[in-house]
C-alpha cells in the first residue's frame, strides 16, 4: 500500500512539475487563455490540414519562414482584410505563427481575427525557431530548404557583435561605415551620426552594396536600428556573406539617446 502511494505521489510530482514548465515555456498562454494552440508535430503531421500563416514582418519571413507558409503581416493596416480574404477562399482552420516562446502576435493574430468573424484559428506558439531544429526540412532560410539547423544564430552569437551605445559611437570614423535601419515612422528627425551614417531599409538588396563596399575597403560595419531587436535578422544575411567585422547598438537608438540625456 505505501508503496502504490509513494508512487501516486511521484507521478503527481511529474505531472505538476510538467505543467509548471509548460507554463513557464509559454508564459502567453495564460495571458490568451481563449486562444487555442497547436503543438509542433501535431502542426507537422497534419500541416496539409492547415492553412499556415506567418505574421512578422517582411525581413522576418523572408530571412527565415515556415515552407510554404503564407506571410501576412499583423502590423499592416490591411491585416484583416487579407485574413477575411483567405478564408473566404479556403475553409481550413488557420495557424498563425509568429518566432515563439515569449512572442505574442500569433496569439494576437488569432484575437483579432475573432473580433472581425474569422474563427477556427489556432496559435503555434513554438514559433519558427522551435519548427526550424525539430523540422529543417519544412523550413525556408534565405531562400534555401531544407536548413542546417546549425545556421540558426544563438543569443551568444548575437551577444558577440552587440556594443553599447558608447563603445559604438567610439568606432564611428573614417574606418566604418554607419547604417541606420530604422524605418522613416522611427527616426523622428533624429540621425544619431549624421557626418557618417546612410540611412537604409532592412532590404538586402539595398544592404548589399554597403556589405560588398565595407569588404572591398576593409572597413566594420556599424549598423543600429530603433531598440536594437531588427539587427539580430540581419545578422543572417552578414554571416552569410561573410563579413569579416560587423557590430550592431545594444539597445539601438533608444539606448544611444537615454545615454546621451536626450
């Protein structure tokens, strides 16, 4: 009899201890408790089943993506439309997706399609990064499928080409070449290096030129942006060109302007 106990016991411990981290994993689930989720191999084995959507932004998806996911970004102001649109030509439950764990626009993807009448949506809320190493080969990097989950950069690595705000405007000079990603709607008239620095959308095409030009001159590549979130996808396509000295701004322009006083 004590022993049947002790082991009822042990298997409730299991069984809180695996609910209390799969709270702690998805901290968001508890914030949307009327968003219903899916998990990663139950997406991947009835992925047909699904019309999956991704609702990052451009440079997000085009840098990493689901395979064949469709991508309509939730910060657009025609968001809806596109969704009523899509389910008006297709009656499969709808799976948004956004990069995961701590993200919470699939989540807010699926409340906003409710409000506008689209139901039967659900939330992958492992995100991309989790699809990625579990499912390389329904995963899209820079084009390029399957992926060498082996490419997906760590915070370490992103920790490494972080500086902060004094350090980078310290390297600002004539051996670097400054970029500034913000959008137009960030800037707020403010250029923080304006002697030095080019103003460039998050586009590779466009980044292209001042990757191949910081090569050619041997000069480091100092890119910032509004909060220092954007950088970290574009380290993608800088490893992937190999660029030899590249630093973004801890914090981006915000961090640089509380530094400063402003």
């Amino acid at each position: 009899m004590r022993s049947l106990f002790t082991s009822a016991i042990a298997m409730f411990g299991l069984l809180f201890i695996s609910q209390s981290a799969m709270s702690t994993e998805f901290i968001n689930r508890a914030v949307f408790p009327k968003v219903q989720t899916i998990e990663i191999d139950d997406l991947y084995n009835n992925r047909d089943n699904y019309l999956i959507v991704d609702v990052r932004s451009s440079y997000e998806y085009e840098t990493l993506h689901i395979k064949d996911a469709i991508h309509i970004n939730m910060d657009e102001g025609d968001f809806i439309a596109n969704i009523q649109a899509l389910r008006a030509q297709d009656a499969r439950p709808i799976v948004f997706y956004c990069n995961g764990h701590t993200c919470r626009k699939a989540y807010q993807a699926c409340q906003r399609a409710d409000d506008y009448g689209v139901n039967d949506t659900i939330a992958f809320d492992a995100g991309v990064f989790d699809w990625t190493r579990n499912h390389p080969d329904q995963a899209v990097l820079l084009g390029q499928s399957p992926v060498d989950p082996s490419r997906l950069i760590s915070n370490e690595k992103i920790q490494q080409h972080m500086l902060d705000p004094e350090e980078f405007a310290r390297r600002v000079g004539p051996n670097s070449i400054v970029l500034d990603i913000r959008d137009s709607f960030q800037k707020e008239g403010i250029n923080l290096f304006p002697m030095y620095q080019r103003s460039v959308p998050m586009d590779n095409q466009r980044i292209a030129a001042f990757v191949q030009r910081a090569k050619d001159e041997n000069k480091t590549l100092l890119i910032y942006d509004a909060v220092g979130r954007q950088v970290s996808w574009l380290q993608y396509f800088l490893e992937a060109e190999n660029v030899p000295s590249y630093y973004f701004m801890r914090g981006g322009a915000r961090a640089f302007l509380e530094f400063n006083g402003s």
